[in-house]
C-alpha cells in the first residue's frame, strides 16, 4: 500500500506543537527584515546548517535566539497561519498547540500582542480547529510563572489549558505545583513535558503534583514498569515526538524508537511534530518515518492517529465526529 497516501489521508489531531517552533527559516528572514533585527546567520541554509543538536538545551538556545525576530501581532498572525496552513496540508484536523508567552514578554512584547497574533492566525486557516495551550517556562522561578499566569487571566475563555516546557533536568514538576493548581481551580486543562530527558520521577510528579490530564513526551516512563502500568491503567495520553526524539538525542536511531513498544505496553501514545521548523518534519513526516524505522502496520497507523483524538481536549461528541 501507498504508505504516504494513507498517513496523509487519516485525520490526524496535533496535540504537541510548539508554535514558536513552527518559524521556518524563510519567514525568520522576512521578520527580521520587516522588524530590523540582527539574526546571526548569513543565509536560509546557514540557519539550516546550525540546525544540529546534542541535547535539548542546545536546541533550546537556538530556539529561543530564533524566536526573537517575532515582534507585532501580525508577525504572530503569520507564524500560526503558516502553521496551519501546513498541518492542514498533512491531513490534521484539530491541533492543540502550545505558546511560550514568557519568550515574549520578557523581551518587552505584550502578552495582548501575542496572543491575539496568534488567534487570529488560528482562525485564519478554515478545516482545522484549534486550541491554545500557554506553557511556562521551567527554567524561570515559579514568580514569573504566576506573573504570567495574572496576564492569562482575562482570556483565559480563548485558553485550553496550560504546559510546562523548557529545560528539563535540574527543574522538576514540583517547582510548578501551585501554579498548576491555580490552574486548574479556574478550570484549565494541564500538561507537561515530562520523562523527555527527565527521569521517570518527574513523570510522577506531574502526575502527582501537577494532576496533568497529558504527559508531554513520557519517553523516559519505560524505565519504570510500574509507571508504565499506572500511565496504562489510567489511560494516559503521551504525546511522542519521534524526530524531535531523534534531533534531540533522546533516541540514538529512529530505529530504536519505542513507539510500537509503547502501544504494545497499552499506552495511549501519539505522534506529533514538537518544533517542526528545526527538527525537519511536521506530523505526517513523523509518521512516516516513525513507521519505516520501525516497520509500522495499518493498525498501528490507525491506532496512533485515533488516540490523537481520544486524547485531545475536544468534547466526547468532537471526538465521536472524527473517529
Ligand atoms: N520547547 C520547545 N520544544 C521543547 C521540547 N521538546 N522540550 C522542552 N521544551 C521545549
Ligand atoms: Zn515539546
């Protein structure tokens, strides 16, 4: 069968994206231009060429000094309706995608500006649907994530729910109880990056501490066979990000990879493209490599995008309309 044909025509829900990861090198070029702001590098394919990681910080400098070119709310319009515009191209229905409003507002841009740029770049693209995950930096102190937090709250109707990304190691769930909590008094759903490169007490504690509906990545979970029962019995969604994984080294081969292990344990894993812009895939390029590396059948193609939307924070009848 037509591998390509068949990933692109199943309805596929994104549920970990990180939309300043989306900024492909072209329209870094053009912002820059259009705000004046320095980028170090000469040409599209130098940015490319600088696209090599050894771990997650080291992605995550590159990120964070790409990010710095997004200045207006059209510059943020743009970023999410080219996203969308692509992933519709890919087959995606729904996407549920995560912003940094910390990467922005620390360089003086308004919370106001952000978000509006990014929800109308949303609504921009017709045939999929949309929800907005705010994610907190972990690196920052549990300060800025509630001063970011008091910035959320007037359009916390326009919010799905919150995240936690950025560095992992040395910055546990824990860090970030409260503000979780607050969250979800106000209703919110919850999220983290947990088990990425963190150890599997970290997906504990975003568990336990962080009551995540989600865990973001989750891959370090199967050091623990107990954790893995819990995560199954319970019907947790993991969102994997299998080039992520491998540009990140958090697999060595995509030939490694424990996505069909994952599936295999009961886990309700999914696939997703991350920072697609720099890691050189968006979701169906994930798919289908995911499932050459690791000689994926039709079965578990179907499996993995159904529990993109089993998993998703749609209603049961949104659900039930995609399955
Ligand atoms: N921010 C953007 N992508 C991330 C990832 N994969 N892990 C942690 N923080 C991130
Ligand atoms: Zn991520």
């Amino acid at each position: 069968f037509n591998l390509d044909q068949f990933i692109g025509g199943i309805p596929k829900a994104e549920l970990h994206l990180h939309i300043e990861g989306s900024l492909e090198p072209e329209l870094m070029f053009e912002l820059a231009r259009r705000n004046k702001v320095a980028i170090p590098f000469a040409s599209v394919e130098d940015v490319r060429a600088a696209y090599r990681f050894s771990n997650l910080q080291d992605f995550l400098d590159i990120y964070y000094a790409g990010a710095q070119v997004l200045q207006t709310e059209q510059d943020f319009h743009d970023l999410a309706a080219a996203y969308f515009a692509r992933a519709r191209s890919d087959g995606v229905r729904h996407a549920e995608i995560f912003f940094d409003p910390q990467t922005h507002t620390d360089r003086g841009i308004p919370f106001d500006v952000v978000i509006e740029g990014l929800l109308s770049g949303m609504a921009a693209v017709e045939g999929v649907s949309s929800k907005l995950i705010l994610s907190f930096l972990r690196h920052l102190d549990e300060e800025a994530a509630f001063a970011t937090w008091g910035q959320a709250e007037k359009w916390l109707d326009r919010i799905a729910g919150v995240g936690l990304d950025s560095s992992e190691l040395g910055h546990p769930p824990s860090k970030f109880a409260r503000v979780f909590a607050a969250a979800g008094e106000a209703g919110l759903k919850r999220v983290a990056h947990a088990g990425e490169e963190g150890p599997p007490a970290y997906v504990y504690e975003a568990l336990d501490l962080l009551h995540v509906d989600r865990i973001d990545h989750g891959n370090r979970a199967l050091e623990d066979p107990a954790l893995v029962e819990r995560l199954a019995q319970s019907g947790m969604t993991l969102t994997v990000c299998p080039l992520s994984n491998l540009k990140l080294c958090v697999v060595g081969d995509l030939a490694d990879h424990p996505i069909d292990r994952m599936l295999d344990l009961g886990l309700n894993a999914t696939v997703n493209s991350d920072d697609p812009a720099y890691f050189g895939g968006y979701v169906a390029e994930n798919y289908r490599a995911v499932a050459i590396a690791r000689n994926l059948g039709k079965a578990q193609i179907v499996q993995l995008a159904r529990n993109s939307f089993t998993g998703s924070f749609l209603s049961e009848a949104e659900i039930a309309a995609h399955l």
